[in-house]
C-alpha cells in the first residue's frame, strides 16, 4: 500500500473510531511526533451518556471493554513478542505517582497464580488440529517469564523467586491463598498483578485530551463513507445525518469494528462472562492479599478485590451474537473476479456493493438491554471456578448480585490486527485485542503509531498483519491454548435457556 510506504506523508487530517485501548494509545502516540503537528486528530466514539447524566459524552463508551473495576497486568506468554512487549508495559505500570499510569492505586502488584490441569502440552480440537492446550500455554509462559525475571534482576528477593515453579497440587494450595487446590501445575510470578482498569483509562484519556491536539467527538457511526472510483475511505456517517471527513480513517472500535469493516476469517465479537458479589470486611482481607489466580485449562480467573466486591471471570471462547447489518464495508465481488468494479451501473448500488447485508457477531451490552444477565451456561462455569479459587462455604454458594458480557474482538491466533485494508486506501485497522489488549495501554500506541507510518518491527507487523483466508465463512475460535469452556455457542439460544437465577 502506498500509506505504508517508507516515504510516508502524514495525513492532513485523521479520524479514530473508538476511544479504547487501541485508539485513545494511537492519538496519544502521534500527538507526541513532530511529523504529526500539522495533523487535525478526532477521536470518535458512541461515548453514551451516564444514566444520571445522559446528554454528557463519555469517552470510552461505558460497555467498552476496557471499563471495568480490574484487568490482569502481567507479562506472562506464551509468546516471547508478547512477553517482552507486556514486559515494556509493566515498567510504566510500575512507576509510582500519579503523573503515571499506574500511581495513586491505579495498579497494584499482588502476584500472579497461572496453572493448569494435567495435560499434554498439545491437543486435538474439534477440527482435528494440533493446538497449544492450557497446560503447553502455561508451561512456555513460565519458561518467558522466568527469562525476564533474570533479565530484569528480579530473580529473587530473599524470601524466593520471582517467579517459582509449582508442582503438584499441595504446592499451589499453599500459594493461592485461599486454601484452593487450583491445578496440577503452574506457577506464582510475584511481579505480575492487577490495574483499574476504569480508572486507568480516565487517566489515560485527561493525559489526551490535555495535549490540546486531539479533539473529541461523540456520535454513533453508521457506515464508513467511500470514494468507490479511488478505492477510498473519505470518513465517517453517523447516526444523527453528520459526516466526518478525514485523509486518513483509523478503526479502532473495538468488538464493534467488524459491524463496521468486514473482518470474517480475521476477526469476530465473542461476549465473555463476568460475576461480581459483594463480600464481608473479613473477606475483603484475606482475599485481598492473594495473587490473581488463573487455571488455564478451564479459563476462569479470580482478580483480588477491592470495596468489597469480588470479581471472577471466564476467559473462553465465549458466545456469538450473529446479526444481519448493512453497515459491514465489504470488498466489491467485481473485485474479486478482476471485472471493472466502477462501472456506472455499480455506482449507482453503491449501498448493495460495498454495505450488503451480512452476518457479524455484533456485541449486546447492559447499554442496549438494562436487564441482560449472563446465560445460565456462564454463571455455572462461573460458579464452578469460584468454588475451585475459593473453596470457603462462606463464598462459594453466595449469588453473584451483578454481572456483564465483555466482548473481546478475537483473531484465530489471539494476535492483535494492526494493518492497513488490502484493498480500500484511506484505511486503517486496530482492533483484535482478543482479551489481552488492555495491559499494553502504556506502550501498545507507539507500536500502532510506526505501522501506521511504515516502521513497525518486523515480527509485530508479521502477527498483526492482514491474513489470507481461504474460507471467510468459517467460524473463529481463538486457539492460543488460553482460552476454556466450548466453543461455537450462539448467546441468543443460551439466553433462551436461562432459567431461575443460580
């Protein structure tokens, strides 16, 4: 593409949709390049109002993913690129003060507990392919870390490693804490822990918006607007009948980007499932000096809670949402045959040529449905994992008393999806977080920022390229070895089935 090219021209002008991790890191990295300074920078999002104060824009959107009350912040991969890339990230995350990220409890290190069942490091899915399972994940993660520990001087502070083998389940019993015989084995790195995640990102966003370069914008965005002579993305048409034009549009909304671009075989929306249940003073201070805890064969993690109210999620493959949508950008069939696609006649179906009506999982949140709870299939993983991270009578039967589907924006490989459109110019995608963006907030931008202006590192740019797919229609499972429960489930059906509440 000639965006990309080493000779890059920044855009005259530049559109962000979604103020998330991904977007909000992108326009806060550019702001800080000289090369950017003559660049007009908006950043787009839904950004719903508060209940309390509806006409006011909030920025990220309050059913974002990254709005929550806790994230894991760990550099724990199986992947070494991710490993050293989170590693980057927990140094800004460390720093103290509340000109950072982290400061003011806005991160706490408690440690983080991974293990897994026994096991063979690799398994047969459903397809009959060889994938990494929980146990392979958790043991490559280990061996990343401990080499980072070394590598950082945090081998050990006289009271044990950094980060320390755990075999057997005695072993991790003794180190979770609560009492719990979690897996078979895994590990405790001391140096991994948890961050607000809200709070971080209104930190992050006041950090933006007081660059003064960065202007903010609300408004739901219907379709992107083309040049189909030039192949172009021109902006943005929102809800309300207001265009937003821009050189250059970057799509960084997050489970609602593949509404918006169409990313079947390269990305899809899964909703995850979260529980939170208020708990006692005493149990605020047993459970709030334990490490985060994760089994990654089953995908349920416990994050040490904090005013009382105690959080426990599943990592899975999660629930579709598939929905018919005509806001879907689409490459033009006549493309795909090689026959002139400018044709007057394809001028005049514009709307059925580039936005036909396709299937996308596209998110259902609290914000559309107030009274949406979690399907039933979820809270009993969900209640299955609470009682094997803490197996106190006191906790393990309590009802939860709120809950939220999370949408994550998963790839096949759980690889983010960084690049320009292979076909529309003008275009440029950052989404694919597939459930472990957020912990990259500090870094993640500058990342996004080079790929953007043709100077990304090879490796990242290799894993968060454009993929060739040989059936797009072929549904997405994320097969990185870190995600539990069943695949395929359709979140429609299984709120059918939900029954009296668990």
């Amino acid at each position: 593409m000639s965006d990309s090219a080493p000779s890059f021209k920044p855009p005259s002008t530049l559109l962000i949709v979604g103020s998330g991790v991904f977007g909000l890191s992108t326009a806060y990295a550019l702001t800080k390049r000289p090369e950017w300074a003559s660049t007009q920078i908006t950043v787009l999002d839904r950004a719903g109002g508060s209940a309390s104060i509806p006409q006011r824009p909030v920025f990220p959107s309050r059913d974002a993913s990254s709005i929550d009350s806790s994230r894991i912040i760990r550099a724990d991969y199986a992947d070494p690129a991710y490993a050293a890339l989170a590693s980057a990230a927990q140094a800004e995350w460390r720093k103290p003060g509340p000109d950072s990220i982290g400061g003011d409890g806005r991160y706490t290190e408690t440690g983080f507990l991974l293990v897994a069942d026994n096991e063979p490091p690799l398994v047969r899915n459903a397809r009959g392919l060889e994938v990494k399972s929980g146990m392979g994940f958790a043991r490559e993660a280990y061996a990343n870390a401990a080499a980072h520990a070394r590598h950082s001087g945090r081998e050990g502070d006289g009271n044990g490693d950094w980060v320390q083998p755990l075999d057997g389940r005695e072993a991790i019993r003794n180190a979770t804490t609560t009492g719990a015989e979690l897996g078979d084995w895994g590990y405790l790195n001391r140096g991994s822990g948890w961050a607000n995640a809200e709070r971080a990102m209104a930190w992050f966003y006041e950090k933006v918006r007081r660059t003064g370069r960065v202007k903010f914008a609300s408004g739901t965005v219907m379709r992107l607007e083309v040049d189909a002579d030039q192949r172009r993305v021109v902006g943005a048409k929102l809800a309300d009948g207001r265009s937003l034009r821009a050189e250059l549009v970057v799509v960084a909304a997050g489970a609602w980007t593949p509404s918006l671009v169409d990313l079947r075989g390269q990305a899809v929306a899964t909703g995850q499932v979260l529980g939170y249940m208020d708990i006692t003073p005493e149990e605020q201070a047993r459970l709030g000096k334990a490490p985060v805890l994760m089994n990654m064969t089953h995908g349920t993690f416990l994050i040490p809670p904090s005013n009382r109210v105690l959080k426990i999620g599943l990592h899975g493959y999660g629930y579709q949402n598939p929905t018919k949508v005509t806001s879907c950008l689409t490459v033009p069939k006549q493309h795909k045959s090689s026959s002139d696609f400018t044709s007057s006649g394809a001028r005049k179906k514009a709307g059925e040529e580039h936005f036909p009506e396709i299937a996308v999982s596209q998110p259902l949140t609290h914000l559309d449905d107030p009274t949406l709870w979690m399907p039933a299939s979820g809270e009993r993983a969900l209640r299955k994992g609470l009682r094997a991270m803490v197996p106190w009578p006191s906790v393990a039967d309590r009802p939860f008393n709120a809950n939220r589907v999370c949408w994550y924006t998963d790839t096949p490989t759980g690889d983010f999806l960084v690049t320009y459109h292979p076909y529309w110019n003008g275009l440029f995608v950052a989404t694919g977080g597939s459930g472990h963006g957020f912990k990259f907030l500090p870094v993640l931008g500058e990342h996004i920022a080079d790929n953007i202006m043709g100077r990304c590192t090879p490796i990242l740019k290799d894993k968060w390229a454009w993929k060739e797919v040989a059936d797009v229609e072929q549904a997405i499972v994320t097969e990185d070895g870190s995600r539990g429960g069943q695949a395929g489930l359709i979140l429609r059906t299984e709120l059918r089935k939900n029954g009296p509440r668990i």
